[in-house]
C-alpha cells in the first residue's frame, strides 16, 4: 500500500512526501491524503491526454507529396549536387512502402514509378505521383508507397540500405553502376521492353548494314543484357526480332528502318541463320563442315 499510493503521488508531481518509509499506514489512509494523490492522479491523466491529443492531431497532418524536377529545369542542377558520391539502386516490378526519417533524393536512371503517401497503416493520403526515366525526385521523410511499374534504377541519396534491401531493392555493383545504367533491373524485363531498347538503340547508335547483320548478332545483340529475352534471325526481307520464348515476331530490321511484321509474306531463312538458330554460331564447324 505504501508503495502504491507513493508512486501515485510522485507520477502526478506532488512533493507532498519525499519517502514511502516516512508514512505509516494509518497516515496513508488519512482522507486529506487519499484526496491529494486523487488530485495528483486527474492531473496526470489530463496532461496525457492533452499530449495525446496534441500528438494525434501531429500524426493526421497530411504529409507533402513526393516532388519531380524534370531534366533541363531550374532545379536539376541544385539536385545533382545533392546526388554526389551517392549509390545506385535497382528493383523489378513491384510495391513496397518506405518510411525513412529523412527525405530522400534521387534520379530515375531508368524505369517508370509511382509515390503516394500513406499512413503507418497503409492508407493512401493524396494522389499518384508519377515519374519516368530521367526525371528527378525529392520524396519527404515519412511513409511513402513506391510502386515500381516498370524495371527500375535508380541514384538516391537514401543511406536506409537494409530497407531498401529488405523491400526488393538491390545495391548495383560499381563497376555497373558507372555505367549509368542497372544489371538488377533487367528482372521482370518483357520482350517489349527489349526491343524498344533495341529502336533506342539503333536511334543512337546508327543502322546496322545487311553485311553486318551477322557479326551484330553474334557478338553484340545475343550478349546485350537488355536484349536477353530476344531472338534475332536473318530472313531474305531482313533481320527478324522475335520474342526468344514465345517466338512472336516483334518487327523486321532491313538495314535501314523497322518494318512491321507481315504474315502474309514469306521470309525465307538463310542456310548461316539456320545455323546459328541452332549451334550458336554462323559459321561452319571445320570438324563436321556443317
């Protein structure tokens, strides 16, 4: 009993009596005393309520929503410096919900994603924030939905690496990472999405001649990892894009522009491309001489 009519009056704040041992039980049971540690105990649970009630009003604020900075505007260069010495991230597609103490800057490397804001209990408060390659992102502490639409990498200033791996993200090795572009985000990657890298592709880099359709095959295009869920064959109308499980044509390359596939038409294979669909390679096997 001592001890807990004590405890009552320290929580409070009443400086009534300074030991346990200083009060008899009679003492204890006197009614001024019982009325000084009820007291005590109503102004304790009023100021917990209103440090309650202040925190839940703290906790509904709607939170900022996450802020793109296209590239070429006003802002892109003030977030590159923030993104110096930073690393490079990348997941598949995919949803998770972060919640850092500190905002997080980053750069879509490649990809397309969405970042809505949400309470610790996984409400949505607000809209869809959208971003695509090359955008700019400054996502606010807090809870915040990603959604990964398509194969993602990124360049973030977020230092929560367990998170991040925890939640599908994978850390790209240096080496790739200088490259600008991910290894991991190739998980998840559909035939679409390769054969508008390989447009993106011929855009920059320039047509491939019929004369070197077969060194391009063989030595860049079948080793490119953005190219792995493609076939490639070589046809009398040009070079055919398929899809490598399902065989679907995607389109035919003739040296100097994308055709669409048309199967009304015969595309006659040629003996070498017979070859390399089956043994890898174009050339004769100066053992078999097949």
């Amino acid at each position: 009993m001592k001890v807990v009519a004590c405890l009552l009056v320290c929580v409070g704040g009443a400086a009534a009596f300074t030991s346990p041992s200083l009060l008899s039980t009679q003492q204890l049971r006197h009614p001024s005393i019982q009325q000084r540690t009820a007291n005590a105990g109503r102004s304790y649970v009023r100021a917990a309520g209103r440090a309650g009630l202040s925190f839940g009003l703290q906790c509904k604020a709607t939170p900022e929503p996450a802020k793109v900075i296209k590239a070429g505007s006003s802002g892109e260069e003030e977030v590159l410096g923030m993104l110096t010495n930073t690393g490079f991230w990348s997941c598949p597609p995919s949803t998770a919900t972060m919640y850092l103490d500190n905002p997080e800057t980053f750069k879509l490397l490649q990809g397309k994603v969405t970042i809505t804001a949400v309470t610790i209990q996984g409400r949505e408060l607000g809209e869809e924030i959208e971003f695509v390659e090359g955008d700019y992102g400054i996502v606010p502490a807090g809870s915040y939905r990603w959604k990964m639409i398509k194969p993602t990498t990124k360049q973030t200033s977020c230092k929560e690496g367990l998170q991040l791996t925890t939640k599908g993200w994978r850390e790209e090795p240096p080496l790739k990472a200088m490259m600008g572009k991910g290894t991991l985000s190739t998980i998840g990657r559909t035939s679409e999405d390769d054969f508008d890298y390989f447009k993106k592709l011929i855009e920059e880099k320039g047509a491939i001649p019929v004369s070197a359709f077969e060194n391009a095959i063989q030595y860049k295009l079948d080793k490119d990892i953005y190219l792995s869920t493609l076939s490639f064959s070589i046809t009398d109308k040009g070079m055919m894009i398929m899809d490598r499980v399902t065989e679907e044509v995607l389109g035919v390359f003739d040296g100097e522009g994308f055709k669409d596939y048309n199967p009304d038409l015969d595309y006659e294979e040629t003996e070498r491309s017979k070859r390399w669909t089956k043994d890898g390679n174009f050339n004769v096997d100066n053992l078999t001489g097949k």
